[in-house]
C-alpha cells in the first residue's frame, strides 16, 4: 500500500486556508452590516475553521491509501465515512495527470482515472510527484492496454 | 441524392407547430407596440401576423424541401439543414434505440416522431420530424437488420428474424398497476404545496368551520391522498395502457400509451441491469415491475418514469421473474440479510428520530404555549422496533452464479440483479456511525443511467469482514466473467471463420484457418482509445481466416472501401467509443487527452 507524498498535507492545508477565508469573509460582511463586532470575530472564525481543517487534512493524510493490484487500482480514503473503491484495469477510459496552482507550488500531481461508470466515473490519485504522476498514468494506460477488455460499458 | 424525404403532412403540421408557438409573441409584442405606433397597429398587425405565417411556411418548406435520409450498405444517412448544411452518417452498430412516439394529432394524421439514439450519446443522435406510421415501422425493422448484419456478421445477411410476443398487457393487470403505483410521495407534494398556497385563507376557514381544526385536516388529507392516489392511477393507465413487449432477435420492443402512444426499442446486448421494482402494495397482491437499464440511454426518458424503461409494468411476480430470467439467466437464489445488529441500529435510529420529534414538540409547546400533544411521539415506542424490522428485512444481497443481486427497500422494495461483466467499479463505504456497529456498504457501479437518478446496486450495513469479501468477490468475478467472455467470443468467431472458409474457399484448408484464428485471438483486443491506429491494427486481425493473405488483413478501419471488414474491426475493438472513427462526425481524439 502505498501512501501519498507528505507536501500533499500542505496543499490541502493551503486549500482549508482559502475556504476558511471565504467563510470569515462572508461572516466579516454580515457582520459588518448587523453585529458590528468588528475584525475580531472574523478572524477568530477564520483561524478556528483553519485548525479544524487542517487537523481534518492531517487526517485525512493518514488515511490515504493507495495500491496497483494485479487486476485492478485500489484506493482507500476518506476521515468520516471509509471509502474504498475497487477500480478494474479493464474499466479504465482513459487516465489523466494533472497539476492543479496550488500543486504546482508544491511540486505535487494529481493522476485522475476514468470509468464508465455512472457513480464513481472518475477517482483521483493527489499527492504524487510530477514524474510519479507521470509513471502511473503510464503504467495504468499500460495495464488497462493489457487487460482483456471487452465492452467498455 | 437518393435520399428519402419526410412525409409531406410534416409541412403543415410543423407550421402549425411552430405558429402556435410563435403567434402569441407576435400578438403580444403588437399590443405593447400599440402605443407607440398608435392607431397603426391595427393594420399592421394582420400584416405582422401574415408575414410570420409566411415565413413560417418559406422555412419549413425549406426544410423538408433539404431533409433527406438515406440507409447506405453502412451508415444511415441523415442530410439536413436550411441555413448551415449537416451531414451526418451513423454507423448501425453504433445505433442503440429506434424509438416512435405519435400524439394524437400524430396519429390522426397517421405520421410518428422517429428518434435514434446511439451509445454514450447524453441526447437524440437524430429526430426524424415527421415521416407516416407505416414508414416509421421500416425504419425500425430495417435499421435493427442492419445493425444486426453490421454486428454479428451473420451467414444471411437481411434475413428477418421472427418477431413473438413477450409480454401484453391485460385490463386486469392495468387496473392493478393503477392501484399500485399509488405513491405517497406525490401526496405529501400536494400537501406541501397546499400549505404554501393559501395558508391564511385555509386558517380563516378552517377557524370558522363549527368543527374542531383536527377534524378538518384529517379529512383534507384524506381528500388530499384520495387526489393524488386518483391522479397516479389515471397517469399510470395513460402511460402504460395496451403494453405489449416482444422480442425480435437480440432486441425488445415495447408499445404503449393510451393518447400518445410509443414504440420503442431495447437491446438486449447493451442490458447493464434488470431491476424489480415492488412497492409494498405490489407485494401485497403478488405483483412486481421489471425495469431494464441500458448504458448510457434510458429509453422513454423524459417522461413519467424517469429513468429506466419498464420492460414489464406489471404482472404476477413469478411472470416478471420469469421474463427477467429469460432476459438474464440469473439464479433462482436466497438474498443474505445484514446481521441483525444492522436491525438494532435501525431501531435505534428510529427512536432517536421519535424522541426529537417529541423533543421540538414539547420546545414549540413551552414557548407558544400552544398544544402540540408532544406526548404523541411516544408512539414512537412501538412502532421504531416494527420498523427497524421491516427495514432490515427488506435489505438483502448474494454474489450469485454469473450474477450479483442486491435488494433495498421497504416501501418500494427494489431488487437488482447485475452481470459480473457489467461491473464497473466496487465502491466500499463506512461511515463514523457504521464503524461503531462494525457495519460497511458496498454499492456496484454500473454504467446504466438509473444510477444516476439514486438506484443503485447496493448492499447495505453488511458485517464489515463480510463488505470486504463481497467487494473482492465481485471484482474478481468481474474478471472471471469477462476472461470467459473472451474466450467464448474467440470460439464463436473461429467457429464462423471456420464455417466461412468452408464455404467461401473450398480448396482451402480450414484447420489452417482456425489455427490462425486462435492464435490471432490470444494477442487480445484493445478497447481503448489512446491505443493508435497503428497499435489497433494487428490486434484487429482477430477475425483471421477471413483471407489467407496477410496483406488483406491490412485493410482496417478508416478505409472507407472496407464493408464489412470495417464494420468487423469496430466489433473486435469492443468500444462503442471506439467505432466512432468510422465515419461518425464526432471524431474522438485517440490520445485521450481530455
């Protein structure tokens, strides 16, 4: 089982950043125009949200799990509610690398994985290294090549 | 051009069509004009009106003057458009649904709606608007040929194959699903709506009616439910009246409608799943509903029964299995329930919904100060446990012989049986709640579009050892079952191919032939589409024996000479995506970078 790189711990971090921000904005305009508590309040929502998502990425680091079977990419995630999903080689469409801002500062790729499927049509793979992105998109084209594919759907 | 025109009675019904839609606005705009041109309008208004009529006309005139369709030895043809000119040719294998609605003006006039639907479209992949009944029903029949000589690469091309009779709807069983598809869902829509109409007038009336106010809702909800249960029976018997499945070939058929009437078609080859849908009231008389989902298009959509077409919209449960099983040859097997701690965390849930239920009463009471009977949510007590019951009883699953099945539902119970090789991915979930209750769900991820709309194949609060062997159980069946495709696909085309020799090159030694055949076989087809042509090619000499020369084997898709050979090279690859580089006007790119 592999885990994802660390930095990925700082993107996600970096994104709770961002949300919390929009919320304090949002409670900072309210306030503005109702409570008139003034900056303390957003800024104590803005840093209190922060930790609360930052310990939730922490966690949810420490979760993520993810391996190339012989027949098929198995991924497990997710804090609150367990998710493990089982993806066949033979299902795959096509397979993307991609590399988000907040990524790219930290040096981080994501490789995306498509199916046919209605539910989990595509599942992401985040924290890889550009060249480990790339190495599994190429290994998984590779696999899904060699897989006995039938029908896609 | 030897192309087809519509009917000419499209003319002036799309004229008809279109100035219904359009007049309104012209009259309107005139009457806002009214000031500002004065006394003017009066004339100009006929003018106005008589103009757009006229260019109504010019343009639908225009129009089918352009529309033309054609069925060439591979593609249909469709050349249209007035202003910006479209070609496009579908490729018959890629043609998944034929499908002919008439209204009753339609059908009066004796024209249909033609709409042909492929694989992987979101829409219509064309609309034929308007061509006469009779037409309508070649259409259906020649293109279902030709798709099927496209497909399967039959010894007699154009042979027709006999059309029997699944399924037909009798009064009695239409009277049955008028009084089962009663759902109380529309119900509490229409009381929902109903409060938000006219509440203050409701209370004034309510308050001044010489009966207590509970009297009066109690029967307004009787009325209310009385309505809904009316208007879902008549829309039920609207939609499904004079049913009548039948099979022809490897394709279904239905027929229904009372006022506009549908024919449309399944094919069996792109079935992802068979669900039986059986409310509690079905199950009370014995009666199921089979639904069949296809990839990627649901036929029938957009109208009532969203989603899944009903392939049988009711009869005796042992009939609908039946059908079912004829469809898909699933086993006749025992669904496993949840372990019972699953039931205690039903009852528990439900206990928990009561006691805040009674909570926000006895709140509400302590702060108007008006009786809200809060003590009542202590029926709760012995209901919660009956529910919590019958909840965990309707829950079921087995990963049977060729087939996993999965179960929910006690209101509507739904049963869904789907083939390994349908299996798309396996998706194992856990919440903080079921981790406590060492509980896990598994769902089943298809390619059928009812998925989307929230029918899932999912076995709920499984033993969390047990969710684990599940998931791996269907994921490795899914590779069992399309290893074994493979290989009877193999035999079948050897077989042909050996067939085929003996009679298209009698001199020539048919052993050698299916030696070829297998061996070709074994290098396996590649199903996707970042695969280059290149790459595609050797793979698709899979139909080997055809020729013994090697060179021939070259000729593979793109060719626009190649008949049937092209047709053959888009089967092997497997991929309806994939035979879109045969002509079809949406090219996808073959690198995949999307």
């Amino acid at each position: 089982m592999n885990s994802l790189h660390p930095r990925i711990r700082l993107v996600w971090i970096g994104q709770a950043a961002v949300s919390a921000a929009m919320f304090a904005l949002v409670v900072g305009v309210v306030d503005f125009f109702t409570l008139e508590i003034g900056l303390l309040l957003s800024g104590g929502v803005f840093l209190a949200l922060l930790v609360l998502f930052a310990i939730h990425s922490l966690l949810r680091y420490r979760v993520w799990r993810y391996e190339i079977r012989g027949d098929e990419l198995y991924l497990e995630r997710g804090v609150f509610t367990r998710v493990k999903t089982v993806v066949p080689f033979v299902r795959i469409q096509h397979v993307d690398a991609r590399r988000s801002p907040l990524e790219r500062l930290t040096g981080l790729a994501s490789t995306v994985v498509y199916t046919a499927g209605s539910r989990g049509a595509d599942v992401t793979v985040p924290g890889l290294t550009p060249t480990g992105a790339d190495d599994l998109q190429a290994r998984l084209k590779r696999l899904a090549t060699e897989a006995e594919g039938d029908d896609a759907v | 051009m030897t192309g087809t025109k519509l009917h000419p009675v499209s003319i002036p019904y799309r004229v008809v069509q279109g100035g219904i839609g359009v007049l309104p606005l012209v009259i309107f705009g005139a009457i806002f004009a009214a000031p500002v041109v004065g006394g003017l309008s009066f004339v100009l208004l006929p003018v106005v009106i008589a103009l757009v009529i006229g260019a109504l006309i010019a343009w639908q005139v225009a129009y089918y003057r352009r529309f033309e369709y054609e069925l060439t030895p591979e593609t249909f043809d469709i050349r249209s458009g007035v202003i910006s000119r479209r070609n496009r040719e579908i490729p018959y294998a890629r043609i998944q649904n034929i499908d002919i609605s008439r209204n009753v003006v339609q059908r009066a006039l004796d024209v249909a709606e033609v709409r042909i639907e492929t694989a992987g479209g979101s829409q219509t992949e064309a609309t034929l608007r308007y061509v006469a009944y009779e037409e309508a029903k070649r259409l259906q029949n020649d293109l279902r040929r030709q798709k099927r000589d496209a497909e399967a690469d039959v010894e007699e091309p154009g042979a027709e194959e006999p059309e029997r009779t699944i399924y037909e709807i009798t009064a009695n069983d239409l009277v049955v699903l008028a009084v089962a598809s009663f759902d109380l869902r529309l119900a509490s829509a229409v009381f929902v709506l109903l409060s938000f109409a006219a509440p203050g007038v409701l209370v004034e009336v309510v308050a001044g009616l010489p009966v207590s106010p509970i009297v009066v809702v109690a029967a307004a909800l009787v009325l209310v439910v009385i309505g809904s249960a009316l208007l879902s029976g008549v829309g039920a018997v609207f939609n499904t009246y004079g049913f009548r499945l039948t099979q022809a070939g490897d394709e279904l058929r239905y027929e229904r409608g009372l006022i506009q009437r549908f024919d449309g078609t399944i094919p069996l080859d792109k079935v992802q799943t068979l669900a039986f849908r059986e409310n509690l009231l079905k199950r009370l008389f014995g009666y199921s509903t089979l639904a069949i989902e296809t990839a990627g298009y649901a036929p029938g959509r957009g109208d009532a029964n969203v989603g899944s077409e009903a392939a049988v919209p009711i009869a005796r449960r042992e009939r609908a299995w039946g059908i079912g099983r004829e469809i898909e040859a699933f086993p006749d097997v025992d669904l496993e329930r949840p372990p019972k701690r699953a039931r205690y965390r039903y009852v528990v849930r439900y206990l928990i919904g009561f006691a805040v239920l009674g909570g926000l009463l006895f709140a509400a009471e302590f702060l108007t100060g008006v009786e809200t009977y809060w003590y009542a949510a202590a029926v709760g007590l012995p209901i919660a446990p009956l529910a919590g019951h019958f909840k965990w009883k309707a829950r079921g699953y087995r990963a049977a012989e060729g087939y996993v099945l999965t179960r929910n539902g006690f209101w509507r119970q739904t049963t869904r049986v789907v083939p390994y090789y349908r299996v798309q991915n396996v998706i194992e979930t856990q919440t903080l709640f079921q981790r406590r209750w060492r509980l896990a769900s598994v769902a089943i991820d298809t390619a059928g579009t009812g998925s989307l709309i929230g029918g899932d194949s999912r076995a709920v609060d499984l033993d969390r050892e047990a969710a684990e062997r599940f998931r791996d159980t269907v994921a490795e069946r899914l590779q069992e079952s399309l290893i074994e495709r493979a290989r009877r696909k193999r035999l079948e085309r050897e077989a042909r191919a050996r067939r085929r020799a003996l009679r298209e090159r009698p001199l020539w030694d048919p052993d050698a032939a299916a030696l070829e055949g297998s061996r070709n076989g074994e290098r396996g087809r590649e199903a996707f589409d970042w695969v280059a042509e290149s790459d595609l090619s050797p793979a698709s000499t899979g139909r080997a024996g055809r020729s013994p020369d090697p060179g021939a084997e070259g000729a593979v898709s793109g060719d626009p000479q190649a008949d049937e050979e092209a047709t053959e090279s888009v089967e092997d690859t497997g991929d309806d995506e994939a035979s879109a580089d045969h002509g079809e006007r949406e090219v996808e790119d073959p690198d995949g970078e999307r």
